[in-house]
C-alpha cells in the first residue's frame, strides 16, 4: 500500500493527470436515478466535481492523498476517502451511480454490484490489454489490463446500456478502452 501511495503521489506531483470530466460520465450521468454516489480510485476529482457541481453527493476514494488534497474543500457535497482499495470495502445498497474510471481491481467487481441500490447505474470505463502483445503477458500485465469481453461477462447481471471496445478517443493515444454502463434490476 505504502508503495502505491508514493509511486501515485509522484504522478499528481509532476501534474500528470487530466482535468476534464471523462466523456462517458458526461454522457451518461443523465440516466442515474438517485444522487449518491462512490467515485472509484477518484484520483484528484475530475468526476467528482463535475459530478458534485450537478447536486450528486459524492465518495471519492483513492490511494494518493496528495491528489485527495487537490479535492479537499473544492465542494462540500465530496468526501475524500484515503483508503486502499485492495482492502476497502463497498457498503451493500448505498449509492445510486458508481462511476469506475481509468482503475482496474477485480476484488471490487461483486462488491460493486452489491453496492448499487436497486435501479442503480455502474458507469466504468479502463483500459483493455493491448492488441497482439500475448505472447509477452505477464500476471502483472493483467492485473491493470482488462481481457476482451472481461467487462461485459463481469457485469451481465445489470442492465447493460452500453459496450463498447476500442480505441480511446483521443489522436496521441494507442490506449484502448473497454466501456460498460448498466442499470441494477430495481
Ligand atoms: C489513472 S488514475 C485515474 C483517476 C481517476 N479515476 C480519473 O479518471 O481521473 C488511477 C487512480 O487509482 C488510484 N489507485 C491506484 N491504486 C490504488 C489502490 N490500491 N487503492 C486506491 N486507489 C488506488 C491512484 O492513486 C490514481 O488516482
């Protein structure tokens, strides 16, 4: 853990991270029916903010209280959580939307569909292993890597309103992406 935090407090230390809400929360937080939600390894806020600044109530959780600080008193209705995600657990039926951007822990996959009340929406998007690289994956490869379909098959109990594999949506990137946004049957 101590690890983690130091290696992604150097990240947000040198200012490498975006600061604009991801598309995919932009484009599907409109389907959310409640206004509680958890921001999965929120890093330091953009969805958080975004999300807060349009009246949800939001947990941030991360590793790196450095980037937390970055949040820290930027809205009232956040509230940054430093904790490891390889052993925080979920609350059962406590938040309306979970959002899962750009962090990938396995651990958390039923947790988070515990954690959804009924008619919740899970809204998770990261990234996928890269194409034509199988002979040199590694575990370590696939504990940051989604497998293709790993998400869909993941989270075939909800809803599913959207899939998509592919590319990130951005010229300079070779990165690509699995994105999955689902209801909780209410
Ligand atoms: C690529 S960033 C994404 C941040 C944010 N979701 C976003 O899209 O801007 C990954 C985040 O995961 C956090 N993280 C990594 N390992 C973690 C762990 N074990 N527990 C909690 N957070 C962790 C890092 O601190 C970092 O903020």
């Amino acid at each position: 853990m101590f690890r983690d935090r130091l290696k992604w407090n150097e990240k947000y230390r040198r200012g490498n991270y975006p600061a604009e809400p991801s598309d995919i929360v932009k484009d599907y937080v409109g389907l959310s029916c409640g206004l509680t939600v958890l921001d999965i390894a929120a890093g330091s806020g953009r969805n958080a903010l975004f999300l807060a600044q349009r009246g949800f109530t939001v947990d941030a959780v991360d590793i790196s209280d450095e980037a937390l600080a970055m949040l820290a008193g930027r809205h009232r209705s956040v509230r940054a959580i430093c904790a490891d995600l390889d052993i925080f657990d979920i609350p059962a039926e406590r938040y309306d939307l979970i959002i899962n951007i750009l962090f990938l822990n396995r651990r958390l996959f039923p947790q988070i569909l515990e954690g959804l009340k009924p008619g919740g929406l899970l809204i998770f998007e990261t990234l996928l292993e890269p194409l034509g690289r199988s002979d040199e994956r590694s575990e370590r490869c696939r504990d940051y890597f989604l497998r293709a379909n790993e998400l869909l098959h993941s989270f075939l109990s909800l809803r599913i309103l959207h899939y998509h594999e592919g590319p990130e949506n951005d010229r300079d990137s070779t990165r690509r992406l699995a994105s999955l946004v689902g209801l909780k049957n209410s």
